[in-house]
C-alpha cells in the first residue's frame, strides 16, 4: 500500500486503515491498547495469508526474520504474556 491523498505520511494511513478495517469487524485499535491484533490467532491469520498468497510482502520479510533468528514461536509467546 502505498500513501494515499489526504494523509500526511504512509504509516498515518496504515494506521486509519487498520483502524477501520477493525472496527468492521467489531474491534477497536489503539497503540495502548492493540487489543485483537496482538492475539496469537491474529498473527497466525497473517502467518496463512503471507502463505497462500503475494499480499503482505514486508510482513513476509519480517516473519523470515523471526524464523531466521529462531524467534517465531518465542515472540508469539512474549507478546501473550506482555498483556
């Protein structure tokens, strides 16, 4: 996704996105208060769809990150307890 008219940087649309993608789904988001999207079930969605298709490519890189280091399973783990 790239930046689109009327927000002044890319993550600030990103971040309307994910916000309103959520609240279609009955969520709420706040860097307080991710809520849904640091569940382990959420992540591992993410996990199926960077599998099964093109979509995602940096979150792609990321995970190849964690799974490089070792971290996969760990930083699923991490984030559950930090609640």
């Amino acid at each position: 996704m790239g930046k689109y008219p009327g927000y002044v940087t890319r993550a600030s649309f990103h971040l309307a996105y994910l916000k309103a993608m959520l609240i279609e789904r009955s969520h709420r988001y706040t860097k307080q208060r991710p809520g849904v999207v640091i569940e382990p079930s959420y992540v591992e969605a993410l996990r199926a769809r960077c599998a099964r298709t093109e979509h995602l490519p940096s979150f792609r890189h990321l995970l190849a990150a964690f799974e490089a280091a070792g971290d996969a399973g760990r930083v699923m783990t991490r984030t559950r307890a930090a609640r």
